[in-house]
C-alpha cells in the first residue's frame, strides 16, 4: 500500500484529494497538513472533505507526520511548495506535485530535489489531457506548418494564473513539435491595431468565469477547414484520481523527475 500525505488538506484539490485516496483500492490516507493556525486543524479528514469520518487527522504540526508516510501529494501554491520540498527531501518522501504558476527558482528547486526523491510533476493529471498531449503531436507533425494555431482556455473565478499550467504545457508541446522556441512565438491576448497574424505564432487567449473546472481547446485553423481538439473537465476528482494514481506509480521509485505522460506509459506510443 502507498501511504499517502496531503498538504493543503482543507484547500479546494485537498479535499478532492482526501476523497480520492479513501477511494483507491492502493492507496492509503495515512497524514493531511493544514497551515498552522488553521480552523481545520486536528478535525478529521473525512470531516474537511464531506464524507464522512476517517480517523485521520489534519495537522499542523508537520513532522510529527513524517514516519506515517512515503508519498506526499502538494496541489497548494508556489509560495508553499519551497518548504514542502524541503520538508520530504528531509525525510526521503516521494512527491506529486500539481502546483502551477511556477516561477523558475522553484522549477530549478525542484529538478535539484529529484536528485534525492522520486517526484512526478505536471501541469494537467487527467488522463484525457495527456492524451490530448500525444494528439497534438500527432497533428502538429501532419498540418502544424500549414495552420494558424490558437489556444483558448476557461477555468474558474478563483484561478490565479494565466494562461493555465495546462494551456502552457499545450503550447509547449506544439512548439517541440515544430522546432519553435514558445518563448519567442507565444501571443498572450491581442488588442488594438496588431497586424496581420504571423504563421509561427501560438495565440493563447483565457476565459476566468464562475465555477468552470478546466477548458481546454486548441484550434488549428487553415482557409478551408480547421480541427478543433477539445477537452472539458466538469470535477476536481478527475484531477485527484490522476494524482493518486500517480502516487502509487511512484512508491517503488527511489529518486528522478517524471511526469503523466510517464506514469501512463504515453511516451512509449508510437502513434
């Protein structure tokens, strides 16, 4: 059994995550954190989550939580992901890692932590839109050249971040796919008098409304037709059980960085 820790139990993902751990049939729910100071502090996980006792705890007082646990799941933010690294890093625990919007410090932080631990870290942990990955390749390889390319994203009113982790992750595959620099071709939003559309680049344009769960479209259009790839998201335990499923891929792993695609063995589909 992989027993698993939550940080960030009481936040919108931590109480999918609770969820999906009781859930799994691999998995145990053996530690939640909570900041300190926090209302949720030593309420039982179940409670926080809706549904139902678990005689797990939520704590502030991190390590005392170490022992009970070989995988810690962080869906919190960049600001507390630092301490979080250290903390498993300290301990030799395995981490999933979902948090986006990451500056490049802690992307450098976390490549130097995977020396010491296993960890799996992606923008996206839904099964679809990994394969919505691999099929972008695919198209990109056939008609990228030929097309506008176009990215547009939807999530909720709370999200931080724009453009998304995913829609950048999206982007990036294309761009590898087409031997272009993202950094160079991105457009982010357009406004006023900008011309006529350059062919190499990405346009990304985002949409932050009511209680979207994650959007996803990416649009290559060429004159006479264009394909439309979509992916909709309608809960957060989509997400949760990627993370989870995830973690159990990752209790035999002694160090190194992975993501999704990994974990799903998508990389070795030559398609």
């Amino acid at each position: 059994m992989t027993n698993v820790g939550i940080f960030g139990a009481n936040g919108r993902m931590g109480r999918n995550l609770i969820e999906a751990v009781v859930a799994d049939e691999t998995a145990t729910l053996s530690a939640c954190s909570v900041r300190e100071s926090s209302p949720f502090d030593k309420m039982d996980a179940g409670l926080i989550a809706g549904i139902g006792a678990t005689n797990i705890y939520a704590s502030s007082e991190l390590e005392s939580l170490a022992p009970l646990t070989n995988v810690w799941i962080d869906f919190t933010l960049p600001e507390a992901l630092s301490a979080n690294i250290d903390f498993c890093v300290k301990h030799k625990l395995n981490m999933v890692i979902g948090v986006t919007g990451l500056p490049e410090t802690l992307l450098e932080k976390m490549k130097d932590a995977s020396q010491h631990i296993a960890i799996v870290f992606a923008a996206n942990f839904s099964t679809g839109v990994n394969l919505l990955y691999k099929l972008l390749e695919v198209t990109s390889k056939t008609i990228g050249d030929d097309c506008d390319i176009e990215i547009i994203e939807g999530h909720h009113r709370y999200k931080k971040d724009a453009p998304s982790g995913t829609a950048m992750a999206l982007g990036q595959v294309i761009a590898d796919t087409l031997d272009r620099d993202l950094n160079k071709v991105a457009v982010y939003g357009r406004e006023g008098d900008t011309g006529e559309r350059d062919r190499e680049t990405i346009g990304f344009a985002t949409v932050r409304a009511g209680d979207i769960v994650g959007d996803h479209t990416v649009l290559f259009a060429d004159i006479g037709e264009r394909i439309e790839i979509t992916h909709k998201a309608t809960s957060r335990l989509t997400f949760a059980k990627g993370a989870v499923r995830a973690a159990n891929w990752l209790s035999d792993k002694q160090n190194g960085l992975f993501d999704m695609q990994d974990v799903l063995s998508l990389k070795e589909l030559n398609i």
